[in-house]
C-alpha cells in the first residue's frame, strides 16, 4: 500500500518557496520581498521621509506580507541613468530616479520641466501624475510600472562667484540634471553640464563646474554650502525650473502580486505617494535654505524685472522642445496646454 509522507512533501514545498522568496503552502499566505533601488544617500528626503514612510505603510496594511527592502546610493550597483533599465529588466524590482537621467528617451514627461512651468509641487505633481494615468503609462512607461510621478521644490543656482543678472551666467560651467535643463542653461548663456546629483560636490571641487542647480531641499545631503557660498532664488510664483522624478516597478513583478498585496501597493501609491513626496520635498526646501544663511552664504533673490529677463531669454527652448515633439510625431503644444491646465485645476490640494 502506498503511504502519501505529508511532513516531507510539506518540507519540500517549504523550501521551493524559500528559494522563491514566497510561501504558496495552502493556508499560508504569501509573502513578498521588493526590493527597491535609488541613487540618493540614506539621509536625503526622499528616502528619509518618502520611501521608507511609504514602505513601512505597505507593510503594516499588509501585516508584514509584503515589505519594500530600501538600497540607497546605488548599493545595487550600476549608475543613475541605469536605474530604468534595471526596473525594467528585474535587476530591481523598484527604482527611483530623475527621469532625465536617460535623456529624450521619455519626451513627453519633458513637458514638466520646461523653463517656468512649475508653480506649486504638490499642484504640479499631481499634474504630472495624472498624465501618467491617462497616457504617459501607456505611451512612455509601457514597459514599467509607474508608482508614483512628482517634481521637486523651486529649482535655483548655487554658485562659487556668485549670479545676480541674466550677463552672470555667460560663459558660467553650470550643472545642470537633464536634456531640458541643460538646454536651458544653455539658451541663458551658460556652459552646460549634466550629471547626476552624487557627482555634484567632487565636480565642484576640482573645478570641473562653477555652479549646479538643485532645490534647497537636497542641499544637506551633499553639503553643498560647504562647497558654494553663493544662491540665486527667483521672485514670483513660477520657478526657474523643476525635474521630474519617477518611481516605477518591474512590470512582471507587478502583475505576479497576490490580487491583496496588489491592492495594498496601489493604495499607498499613485497620487497618494506623489502629492507625498512632493510635500516632504517642498517642506526640506526651508531647513535646507538655513543652512546656507546659518553659515553666513550670500543669498540673492533677483526681483520681477530681472525674472522677466530670464523667462524672455529661456522662451527659445519652449519653442526648441515643441519643434523636436512634432519631429516625433508628439504634439507638445497640446502637452503645455495639458499640463497647465492640470496645474490650475490642483492648485490649494
């Protein structure tokens, strides 16, 4: 008579599900490990204040069954402008990035970054994710799945000599984060060049750069007053510039969640984690802007007239980018149109 080892088939299942990294024993429920890569050091906003909030939420509405494992400052490996190609290929099963770190290759989402754009972050973010909803994800991030889409706080020049008129900028080696900001430094006279954020302070050290823009809000992270003694903020409400930044999901990782663990990421995610992350980075902006006065830095704040100057010199790339989405067959016009539109319709949520 053949007898069925239940104890050893049981054994057996067990550890094909360790080696997984899920339990499928029936009546156990599974249980999932996403690991989540960035390039931002552990103490900076977004992953002190956005991510691991945001994870430690999905693990506490999941009773620990699905958790988010946090690799902070490439700890994975690779470089920035490799983390969409990680999402996408599995390497990851999350990542974080600035969009632009891969430049042109997601046009559309450009439209957020053009020169005075931005108004409010929460407003704006909320726009950009609800382009994401309705087409981005369908026409850009197809081969992801995007969990969250936000812009940061005003973006504004930190320089070693100094920026106080439109003439300062001429001939200035200026870093700038992707394909549209680096254009706009450009048309405003300067020498532009891109790279991402970790590189900033060793560029600024040897001289490599005179100058970066980045929000306040980051500025601790690469102790960039340290490095600079000279800011430049714009009056009024638009802001010079803003980048956008993403948050996507290997695709297949996606769809292979328990339909519960699913619905528990997606409930943390979408706008609920970019008006969140928009907020955490827009409220570091002012403890970051201390810094630089606590140490006695030069902080200038150019007036309306002077303001008007720069969006009058930056107009050629609105009408550059509109030029190259019609080569691509991309109305950009109707983009603009878009997104301004949903920028007013968010403003005060």
């Amino acid at each position: 008579m053949n007898t069925f080892n239940f104890k050893g088939t049981a054994k057996a299942v067990l550890a094909a599900a360790v080696l997984t990294g899920t339990t499928a024993l029936p009546g156990f429920a599974q249980e999932v490990t996403l690991r989540l890569h960035q390039f931002l050091p552990p103490v900076a906003t977004l992953p002190k204040a956005v991510m691991k909030p945001w994870g430690a939420k999905i693990e506490a509405a999941t009773d620990g069954r699905l958790k988010i494992e946090h690799f902070d400052a490439m700890s994975l490996g690779g470089r920035p402008p490799e983390l969409m190609d990680q999402a996408q290929d599995g390497v990851a099963d999350i990542i974080m990035t600035v969009v632009g770190y891969t430049p042109g290759r997601f046009p559309r989402t450009e439209v957020f970054e053009l020169p005075f754009m931005m108004t409010d972050p929460i407003a704006t973010s909320l726009a950009f994710q609800q382009m994401v909803d309705e087409d981005f994800q369908a026409s850009e991030y197809s081969n992801v799945k995007v969990l969250g889409a936000w812009v940061h706080g005003p973006g504004l020049i930190h320089s070693v000599n100094g920026v106080n008129k439109l003439e300062d900028m001429e001939g200035l080696k200026v870093r700038g984060p992707t394909r549209i900001i680096n254009n706009l430094l450009t048309e405003l006279g300067a020498t532009a060049v891109g790279m991402p954020l970790p590189a900033i302070p060793e560029a600024l050290s040897k001289k490599v750069i005179d100058a970066t823009v980045i929000p306040w809000e980051v500025t601790p992270s690469i102790r960039l007053t340290e490095l600079v003694t000279n800011h430049t903020e714009f009056s009024g409400d638009e802001a010079l510039y803003t980048a956008a930044i993403i948050m996507v999901m290997n695709k297949a990782k996606y769809e292979s969640l328990p339909d519960d663990l699913r619905a528990a990421l997606d409930a943390e995610s979408g706008p609920a984690l970019s008006k969140m992350a928009a907020f955490e980075m827009e409220a570091a902006d002012a403890p970051g802007r201390k810094i630089a006065e606590d140490k006695g830095n030069t902080i200038t704040v150019l007036d309306a007239a002077e303001v008007a100057r720069w969006k009058e010199a930056s107009e050629p790339v609105i009408a550059a980018w509109i030029e190259d989405m019609k080569g691509r067959g991309i109305d950009g016009e109707a983009l603009i149109a878009r997104a301004k539109e949903l920028i007013a319709a968010n403003e005060g949520k």
